[in-house]
C-alpha cells in the first residue's frame, strides 16, 4: 500500500508526523495510545516521507508514552522495519523522558531497529538534531 504524499504532515488525535526540512528530519510525536489504523498510518506515512527525503533521519517523540499491541509489534517488525531499512535513513532517535515506564517496550523496538540503523536515545529534540549532525559527519 503506496500513499501519495502531496504534503509533509500528518496530523491526529493520537500522533504527528512532519518533515523537517531544516534539520532533514522525518519526526514522529505519539500523543498518546493508540492501534492498528491509527498506529500504522502515521508510521507508514513516516516511511513514505523517508523514501521521499534521502538520508533522513527519523526521530520519534515517546514522550508520551505508547505501549503496542502484539499485532501491531508484529507488524512493525514484519513490515514497517524492513521497509524502512530500504530507505537511505541510517539513524533512529528516541526522545524519552529520564524515567521512563515504558523501557521495557522501548527496548524491545530498539533492538529491532539496531538490525537496520544507529539507534540514540535523547532526552530533547536538539539533542536528536546534535545527533544526527554528529552521526552525519
């Protein structure tokens, strides 16, 4: 499933997606829980404005928090990873807080994403830019 993308953001109750041109960063905020559709369309949107900005970096606000359910982790892990592995982002950031209740989950997604990427966990989204400026050079 192609989606054509038209603009660079992608906005709900549950989630944003933006491209950040400054920063060539494709940024994804989880606002609070959510599954199947409306967990998959943002990230598949993300995966849509990475294929279309080479080598970007993707960087996910878990501020929030979201735990997933096994269908959509299955997916992710099936579907989304490996085809975001075929685009030209090398590096994945995770903004969390200090404590945070969700590690566990959070490290169950950053060893899957560390098949494919570098993976940084940060506590701001400058940190994530400082980066992505650092893994770049």
């Amino acid at each position: 499933m192609s989606m054509a993308i038209e603009k660079n953001e992608f906005d709900s109750e549950f989630s944003h997606v933006k491209y950040m041109s400054e920063d060539n960063i494709v940024f994804l905020t989880w606002k609070k829980f959510c599954c199947n559709d409306d967990y998959r369309t943002p990230t598949t949107f993300a995966l849509e404005l990475l294929k279309k900005y080479p080598n970007s970096n993707f960087v996910v606000d878990a501020r929030n928090g979201f735990e997933d359910e096994p269908e959509d982790i299955e997916w992710g892990f099936s579907v989304l990873l490996p085809a975001m592995a075929n685009t030209d982002c090398k590096n994945v950031v995770f903004i969390m807080n200090e404590v945070n209740e969700i590690e566990e989950e959070m490290d169950m997604w950053t060893k899957e994403f560390m098949k494919y990427f570098t993976v940084k966990k940060v506590n701001s989204y400058e940190d994530a830019v400082e980066f992505g400026l650092d893994a770049g050079k």
